[in-house]
C-alpha cells in the first residue's frame, strides 16, 4: 500500500499480492502469462486544499481508505521538578567552583612561583579547552548550552587573568626571592672592606654600630628622577682622621636629596640605631646610581672602585617578611574579588535560567 499526497492529490495504490514476484511484472498461470489485477482506488482533487491543510505532518503519506489509524504522538517526558532543581543546583555549584580554582590555583603558583608551576599552567589551559569543546557540543544540541557556557567563558577569563596577575605579582617577589638566595654578611667594618672585589654575593649587610652614612659627600643625578647616592663611613675611621681609600658601600634612594645632593634623607639615615643595608637588586635603577658615584668621585676627589648600594635600614630582615606578607594579603584580596564577581554571575544566570522556566510552564 502506498499513499501519495499533495495539497491537491491525494492518490491510494493497492498492489496484488505476487506481482512483485516476476521481473517482468506478469504471472504465470497455467502455462500462460496473465497479467496481475491491480486494485487501485483513487481520490483526484478529494478535497481540493482541505486534504492537504489537514492532513497529519508526522507521516508522509495517507491510510485513507485502508482502515489503518494514524499512529498516536509519544509524549516527550518532562524533567521530574525535584530531580530539575537538584540539577540546577549541582550545574550552579559547578560554574562556581571550577573558575575559582582556576584562578586560585594559577594564581597562587604564578606568583609564588611553586615547582612545576608551568604543569599547572598548562594543565588548567587543558580542561578550559575541554570545557569549550563541552560548551559547542551542548549550543548545538540545545541542552543545557546556558549552563556550558558560563562556565567555558567564566574559566577562560580566570585562566587569562590569573596568568596576567600572577606574573605582576611575581615581579614584586623577584627582588625577596634574588636577596634570600644571596649572603649575609655582619661586623662590615666599611674602611677595612673592599665591597665591590670581596662582596659580590652580599644581599644584606649589617655594618659595625659605629657606621653611619656620611651626607656631607652626597651626591644626586637626575635623569626624569632624582637618583641620591652616599657613602657609608664609620665614626672610628673619622676620629683618627684616616682617609678611606675606596667607597664601595653606599646609601642609595631616589628623589630623597636636592639636585646637588643635598639634604639627603634616603631610607633611615636620622635613625640612630640604623646601621644596616638591604642591597639594590633591580638593574634599571643602578647605572643612574654609578653615575651619581662618578659625579661625587670627581666632586670631592673619592675613590670608588667596586660600589655597593644599599637601602639604609634599621631591620632588612623586617623589611623583606614585609614584602611576602603584602605579596599574600594581595593574593588573598584577588581571590575574594574573583569568587564574589564569580558568585553575582552564577546568581544572575540562576534567576534568569529561573524566570525562563517559569515562563514556559
């Protein structure tokens, strides 16, 4: 039985059964050939446009006139409501967490530079790949692409953000990292010591009680900045008025003097228990400080063969616990930051995944 239909015919075609049986379409019936008698019932124009306008399009073709009812539509099974919510809750919770640890993670050991730091890194680029591959498949499926792609785009943009962060939190550890890694030296005795030829590796000296940084021979260069520069001395080598042959420790600071070097109040100079120095890391800083040293050798007819600078200090080992507690009261303000921008997102998209539902039904 096949049924041909268009909005204007309708045509029913009953085939005999064993026609089909001969390749040349005749059946043989005692010795002859007979040809098959075709039952054919058909409906020209039946209902001119009413047919076809009415006709059910869940199945090509019509059972007009075969008896046959049209099979009944299956239903689609609607999401039990406790089961929907528990998936809205579990899809929330996800879209929450993943993101945060994300961001805490590469964070965390982009700026503390843990081991294997570069595994995390690329690890976490990894899954939010994998998260986006998710996200396209359930778009073009229709189900559930909401919830797929806020946690795609919400991962991609703390994956980009902690490795950004992270890298400029670093570059404020480098200079603790570099001084931790470097010697520490004590009782420095500054007219007795060559800095430069035996101290190389020194990162935090701790100077006689008797020293002191001498302004008298301070000296300034400017370039956009003030880079103030001074010698460190000693009060036993002024009162036996011995000339130090070489300065090679010196108090350093920018913009802490005059354009002549005058008044210099770089780091802790008025303390009188100061009598320590916390070494200069950075290289951008320090050419402009050789050259302040230059100007003051050839002011005040000095020498200064291998110069150290320094950031004159009462406490250099208080001074860099500092800088690692700033460095984690910032990780730990970033992180709150990203899971509360984090929570509002999640919320919003749980109230309006919420009001969708609630319009459909």
């Amino acid at each position: 039985h096949v049924g041909l239909e268009s909005p204007r015919l309708v045509f029913h075609c009953c085939v005999a059964p064993g026609a089909l049986r001969s390749p040349s379409g005749n059946r043989k019936v005692g010795g002859a050939r007979r040809t098959p008698p075709l039952s054919c019932s058909h409906s020209m124009l039946a209902s001119s446009y009413g047919a076809g306008a009415n006709a059910d399009p869940a199945y090509y073709g019509s059972t007009q006139g075969s008896g046959a009812a049209p099979p009944a539509a299956v239903p689609l099974k609607r999401t039990p409501p406790r089961l929907a919510r528990l998936l809205q809750v579990i899809s929330a919770f996800t879209c929450f967490v993943v993101p945060c640890c994300i961001f805490a993670g590469v964070l965390t050991t982009l700026s503390l530079r843990v081991q294997r730091f570069v595994v995390v890194e690329a690890a976490t680029l990894i899954l939010v790949f994998f998260l986006g591959i998710l996200a396209h498949g359930a778009w073009r499926a229709g189900r559930g692409a909401v919830w797929h792609i806020l946690l795609f785009a919400t991962s991609l943009i703390a994956w980009i953000a902690a490795v950004v962060l992270g890298n400029q939190s670093y570059g404020y550890l480098e200079a603790y990292y570099n001084m931790i890694n470097m010697a520490t030296y004590i009782e420095v005795k500054p007219f007795e010591s060559q800095g430069g030829a035996l101290m190389q590796d020194a990162g935090r000296v701790l100077f006689t009680p008797d020293s002191y940084v001498d302004r008298s021979k301070a000296m300034a260069f400017k370039n956009s900045d003030l880079y103030c520069a001074a010698p460190v001395v000693a009060t036993e080598n002024r009162s036996q008025q011995q000339e130090m042959k070489t300065y090679d420790f010196w108090a350093v600071g920018m913009n802490c003097c005059d354009g002549s070097g005058a008044n210099f109040t770089c780091g802790e100079v008025h303390n009188k228990w100061a009598f320590a120095g916390l070494r200069v890391m950075s290289a951008a800083p320090t050419g402009f400080y050789r050259l302040a040293v230059q100007q003051a050798e050839a002011t005040y007819g000095i020498r200064a063969e291998h110069p150290l600078f320094f950031h004159w200090m009462h406490d250099p080992w208080e001074e860099l616990s500092s800088s690692w507690d700033q460095v984690c009261h910032q990780l730990l303000a970033r992180i709150m930051t990203f899971a509360t921008a984090q929570l509002f997102a999640v919320l919003l998209t749980t109230f309006a995944v919420a009001s969708k539902a609630a319009s459909e039904d």
